[in-house]
C-alpha cells in the first residue's frame, strides 16, 4: 500500500479492545437498525477513516454511483466464480457496488469494509495504519480503471474527473508560445501564505512567474536566452473537480513537518472562468458547487478523517441540529426549541433520565455512559445531585422498572417498550406517501418553515452520521480540525426527480434481492438476540410438594420432584405465564396463584402474589433465578400460609459459652435430678 504518513490517534478512530473483551461484550449482538438520520455508517477497521471519509463521498457522488451501477455480471463477472482459474472476475468494482448497496439499504448502523480491503490485497495491519487520503484517492481511481478495462465503464472515471491544465511559455522577444498539456484528476492547491482556494487558483492559473534576470529562458526560435513569461489556465473541465489542500508543510529550519491551521477559506459555489484559457459561454459551463468537504483533525503524525457531505438525493433524514433547538432571538427558531426541547425539570431524576434516552437514536444508553450524558444534559454528577436522595444510579433505575429496562445482556438501558415521548423528542418528518393526508401536508409545510435553504448536509464521521448546517462549513476553515479535501459538482448536473429520497434508483435488481435477502436475516437475528436476551430462567415450586412447617414451606421429600425449570419470555404476560404452567400441570385443578418466593435459611418464603395477568413479568420485576410458588393462594395442606416481608421466618441458632468439664458435669447432673424429681 502507500506510505505511512499517519498514525491513527486511538481516542478518535477506533477501540482498543483485545478480541477477549470484544468478545465478552457478546459480538454475538447484532448490528443496530439505523438511526433518526436514515443513513449508513462505515465501520472503523482501526485507521480507516480516511477510507470511510472517501467512500461516503463516492457514494453521495450520484453521477460516480450510477455509472458503477450500470456495470452488470456479464462484464463484472461473479464473486461466486473468483476461485475459478478460467473465470475473469473483476473484485474490486463488485465489492464496491455490495457496499454501495448496503450503504443504501440494509438496515444496519455502519456498514464493514472489510470485503472491499480484502480485495485491495490489504491486510490485517493495513487496516489498522492509517494513510493520506488524497493519495487513496488518486490509488483508488487509478485500481478502478485498471479492473475496469474491456469494460464498457473503462472510462468513466476519466468522463467524471478528468481535466486538462495547458501550461505556456511566452518568449519576450519573439512571442513564440510553447505550450505543454497536463492532465489532472484533482488540483493540488497550496494553502501556505494564501488565505482563501480562490487566492491559490489565482496565484496558480492567473498570475505569471517571470524568466529574467539570471533565471533567462532559451527560446527555440530565437535560439539563445531570453525573457519569457510562463502561466498556466485551465483547459478542460471536469464535471466534478476536487481540490486537495496542501496542509502540510516542511520547515527546513526545524527540519520538521507542520500543518498549516490558517484561516484559508473556500466558497459553497465558486466560478473557474477567471482560470480558464476559454472564456467563452454562460456562467453555468464554469460554475460548481460544493458538496463534500472530508476533514482532518490532529496534527502532522496522528488525526482523524471525517466528511461533511450534502446529500443530494436527500435519501436521508435531515433535522435540526441539537445546538438548533437551544432559544434564540429570532421567531421561527424560538418554534423549532418550543418543538423540539422544552425546558426540563432538573429535580426530577426521573423525567431527565427518560428524556436522556429518548433523545438517542437507538432509543437506549449504556449504563456506563448514563452519567456522563447527565452531566453533559445539567452540569452535575449523579452522585452529587440525587445519590444522597435516591441511592446509586443503578439501583434507581432498577426501582423504577415500568419505565426503564436493561437490553444488550444488561450493559445498555432503554425506556420500556421504547414509548416516543412527545414532550422531549424532536419531530420526526412525515414519511412519504403516495396520496399525503391533509396533516402531512401540514407537517410538510413546517418542515420546510423550519429547514433553512441550503440543508440536507451530514456529518459522516465512520458508524456516527449526524446533521450539520451549511453555515457548520466554515468552521473548518481553520484549527487543527480543518479542510482538507474539496469537491466540487457542476450547478448544470441535473438530478431527476425519480431520484429524490429514492435509495433504490438505478440500484440493479440482484443487489436490491441481495440487500433484501440481508434485512431478513438481521431482522430473524435481532428477533433471536431479544428472545433470547429476554430469555428467563425461572423455579417453579409446586405447593403439592410442600409442608407448613414452623412458619416456612418445607419439602416433603429429599428429592427435586416438587422443583421444575421453566425458560419464559419475559416480555410476555402473567396471563401467558400461568397459561404456560396450567397445560403443563395437566392434572392441576382448581384456581392457580403465582407468587414470589424465596430460599430462606428456614425454609422457603412467599411474598406477592402475580395478580395483574396482563402485566408483562419484566414489569413486576421478574428476572432470571425467580422462584415462584405455585399453589391455590390460600393455603397448602389446610395450613395457611402467611405472606410478605413482614413474615419472614428466622432460623435462630442459640449458642451457649463452654464454661468448663466441671461445670458441665454439674450441670448435667443437676437437669437429671430435676428430672427424677419430677417423676
């Protein structure tokens, strides 16, 4: 592969988790549905975020998206056949087009790159390294043209971003012009001592760079040394062209690599006809706008890449980003807080929890993180705030079980049932029918009241994608976490309207069966995972195997026949329990009472009774290794069983001091004569 000129920074791209603690976390879990935004993720490999950065951008590229899609099995080949000698497979395009698909429309968090590396030829430790991106792209298109030959998309990436730069000499004496024909697939364009892309482009397409003094041009025509004046234009244009901003620089004095964090700004729509050697036609031939900026934060020799990009197509869901819904000063932002974060009862642990979960996309938190979101959400800790008061975190959420329960083998929380909650989650837009009610249209008409001109722009940070403002852009104009790559499409490109939130448009129909054939399948394994991750195991103590005995039920036999094991889903009602229990007890007649019990030192305890048989047993704090005494509910061998805490019986041991053998002896005695005595 290419040179190292990062190393991923651990905080920012990926875990560090060994395969052991991966897997005790239970990689068995699969892959969460996507989130409000409706858009895809790339998995981290461990440094490749630049890869991911890059790929977004191709995908949300829809002209370079099309035309890889346009590529059938009978030019690519099948991936079925790539072990075969005779067979020509053409990896690359085919695990692209896959992972385009399932950006589009598995129904996952983060789609893997893992194929596609593999047919790169990268391996492990390739994954974990991180590279240049503006070199992967130029390594990337020129892997792409080579599997693409004899092909009928052979040329597509040169139809898409090939352009030409004609550089000339001007003779001074003669005005004889040498010219020299470049070609380019993106511009590299200096950063260091200019403050904007367009200064730079002036400065490389408009101002000359003189030969005279002693640094004299020889002239094939005048034959000898003269003054000359040498300048470049732009001779063709590309439909997209992409800007790679040279960041980094040398400091021969230091003898040390630096990046440039200078303000250097760039513009969302820009005009070339002052760079070009033809300035005839409309300002639509020279004009482009952008919509795709990857970025890099860090330094020199550790960073990050991610990409804010403009979904075109708006196959996504935008929405107001959180900082959006804080007051303003103007009306229709005051509506959009109004909508979207009322004011929050900061006493209350329970409405602020509830509104903490609510608030993330997949509906639920991990615990470990609870603490931090709250103290992001009010400026105070838990344990400083409501500990005193209401005992650990856990323990509270524990005791407040028909709102919250635990998910992901007990390490995340979610509101049970997940219930949307209207008065802290921002709206979600309509979904899009064929004939829109009369409230869609309403909804319809405050979406676009409260989305500002120029949106639809997501912030595609590896498995997070979030949305951003347009104005967001200028943010990265300068910092350590800057611009580095831009791109640019031609405003006369036009999009058709089948296209428009339409993730399947020119999709071919073996990977939309390929992608639909996946969602079933992570549906079965989600169905699965949540069966069996609400899997409980239960004991079930049947009264017709008990005695009453000094207050607690005791076993009438040594052996486990009175205890039998019952696996139940607890999501699942008390009705649906003792339906469960009756057509295993064939022979059970009469009425059947369900209640808690407990394994005492004295004996078995009962405390309450499952009454509520449309209660789930989650809801009544049932978990696995309850016991549960199943009975008439009155009492067991005509002994009436008392219930509750307050009867719990206590096996006391009584011990006695050992005094002596003399004693003991005389006390022994003295108990014989009282018995004698008595005789």
């Amino acid at each position: 592969m290419f040179g190292n000129l990062f190393e991923e920074e651990e905080s920012e791209g990926f875990s560090s988790a060994s395969p052991k603690e991966r897997a005790a976390k239970g990689t068995d879990e699969p892959p969460p549905p996507r989130g409000r935004s409706l858009l895809c993720g790339i998995k981290n490999q461990g440094g490749t975020c630049y890869l991911n950065s890059l790929l977004q951008t191709l995908l949300f590229t829809p002209e370079f998206r099309e035309e890889l899609f346009r590529l059938g099995p009978q030019e690519l080949g099948c991936l079925e056949d790539k072990d075969k000698p005779e067979a020509k497979v053409r990896v690359i395009p085919l695990q692209l087009q896959r992972l385009f698909t399932r950006l589009l429309l598995v129904n996952q968090q983060s789609a893997s790159t893992t194929d596609l590396t593999d047919s790169f030829g990268w391996n492990s430790s390739q994954g974990t390294n991180q590279q240049d991106v503006q070199e992967l792209n130029r390594i990337l298109f020129s892997a792409l043209e080579h599997s693409l030959v004899g092909t009928s998309g052979s040329t597509f990436i040169h139809r898409l971003y090939h352009g030409t730069i004609v550089n000339s000499i001007v003779c001074k004496e003669c005005g004889n012009i040498s010219q020299r024909q470049e070609d380019f697939l993106d511009l590299t364009v200096c950063v260091c001592g200019v403050s904007s892309l367009e200064e730079a482009l002036w400065n490389m397409f408009v101002e000359e760079e003189m030969f005279e003094g002693t640094n004299l041009y020889c002239c094939a025509r005048c034959d000898r040394l003269v003054t000359a004046a040498k300048s470049a234009k732009l001779k063709k244009l590309p439909p997209f062209m992409t800007m790679s901003l040279l960041r980094f620089s040398f400091d021969f004095s230091k003898l040390e690599r630096y990046k440039e964090t200078g303000r250097y700004s760039f513009p969302l729509t820009i005009n070339l006809r002052p760079f070009c050697e033809q300035t005839d036609g409309e300002d639509m031939d020279f004009t482009y706008d952008l919509f795709s900026v990857i970025i890099h934060k860090g330094g020199c020799y550790g960073g990050h890449y991610h990409a804010y990009i403009k979904d075109i197509d708006e196959l996504g869901r935008w929405e107001p980003p959180d900082e959006d819904c804080k007051p303003k000063t103007q009306m229709k932002i005051k509506e959009v807080k109004e909508v979207c974060e009322p004011k929050l009862q900061e006493d209350d642990p329970l409405s602020l929890l509830t509104t903490i979960i609510s608030q993330e996309s997949p509906k639920s938190v991990l615990i470990d993180q609870l603490g931090q979101k709250l103290m992001d959400k009010i400026g105070s800790s838990w344990s400083k705030k409501f500990r005193k008061q209401y005992g650990p975190i856990g323990k509270f959420l524990q005791s407040h079980s028909d709102v919250f329960m635990l998910v992901s083998n007990g390490t995340r929380v979610a509101l049970k049932a997940n219930p949307p909650s209207p008065a802290t989650e921002c709206p979600a837009p309509a979904e899009k029918t064929t004939e829109p009610t009369a409230a869609d249209s309403g909804t319809s008409a405050r979406e676009q009241e409260i989305k500002p001109e120029g949106s639809h722009w997501f912030d595609l940070n590896d498995s997070t994608v979030t949305s951003i403002r347009e104005s967001d852009i200028e943010k990265q104009f300068q910092g350590k976490e800057s611009a580095y790559m831009l791109f640019y499409r031609k405003t006369q490109l036009f999009r058709p309207s089948e296209a428009r939130n339409n993730p399947l448009y020119k999709v071919p129909s073996q990977l939309i069966q390929m992608a639909q054939d996946e969602n079933i399948q992570l549906q079965q394994k989600r169905e699965q995972f949540e069966a069996s991750n609400n899997t409980v195991e239960l004991q079930l103590h049947l009264a017709p195997f008990y005695r009453l005995d000094n207050g607690a039920l005791q076993p009438i036999s040594t052996e486990p026949s009175g205890i039998t094991a019952l696996s139940f889903d607890r999501r699942k009602t008390v009705g649906d329990l003792r339906f469960t229990i009756y057509q295993m007890q064939e022979l059970w007649e009469g009425d059947m009472a369900l209640t808690v019990a407990k394994s005492l030192p004295a004996g078995l305890h009962l405390y309450n009774t499952l009454t509520a048989d449309d209660v789930s047993l989650y809801s009544v704090g049932i978990h696995t290794n309850s016991d549960l005494f199943v009975w008439n509910g009155r009492e067991v061998y005509g002994a009436t069983v008392q219930t509750g805490a307050e009867w719990e019986p206590v096996l006391l041991t009584v011990v006695r001091p050992f005094l002596g053998e003399d004693f003991e002896r005389e006390a022994q005695n003295g108990v014989e004569c009282k018995q004698s005595e008595c005789e």
